[in-house]
C-alpha cells in the first residue's frame, strides 16, 4: 500500500492525492466488511476486480485473514500491460 501512496504522491497534487486514498480505502473497506461481492476475474476464480475511480482499477484476492491487492492499474494504459497475470 505504501508503494502505492507513494506514486500517487509523486504525481498527483495533495488534494488529488488525499481525495483518491479515500476512495480507495473506503472501497477496501467494503470488500473487508464483506458487505459486497465485486465482479469475478473469469479465468483466475477467487479473484475480484473493482472500479476505484474512472481509471483506475483494483484487482484483489480476498482471503481468510488478509486482503490481497494484486495490482492497481490505469485503465488507459495498454491492454496487454495491465493483466500480466503469471503471479496470479
């Protein structure tokens, strides 16, 4: 998460920054209190997909005790950029 915060940081303004860990940690939030399902990765079951915000998307593995995030993409960026999946 760190790593991620740390991008937007770089290159985003303040406000921008804080608006956009908001959502993302309210999103989180839903998925931990399981209180919503998101749309399932057809071939890698387990997985989910969630809008974040307009670009940017948030692939995760909900498991027993932790929430895994796999990646955060833009979703303007190339097609075959954004599901490398070989470490799903």
């Amino acid at each position: 998460m760190e790593q991620i915060e740390d991008y937007i940081g770089n290159r985003f303004s303040y406000r921008e920054y804080r608006n956009f860990i908001n959502i993302l940690n309210h999103k989180i939030g839903l998925i931990l209190d399981k209180k919503v399902i998101f749309q399932k990765l057809e071939k890698f079951p387990g997985y989910h997909k969630l809008l974040i915000t307009e670009q940017t998307t948030l692939i995760y593995k909900l498991e027993t005790d932790f929430l895994k995030i796999l990646r955060l993409y833009n979703n303007y960026q190339d097609e075959d950029k954004k599901f490398i999946i070989d470490d799903l």
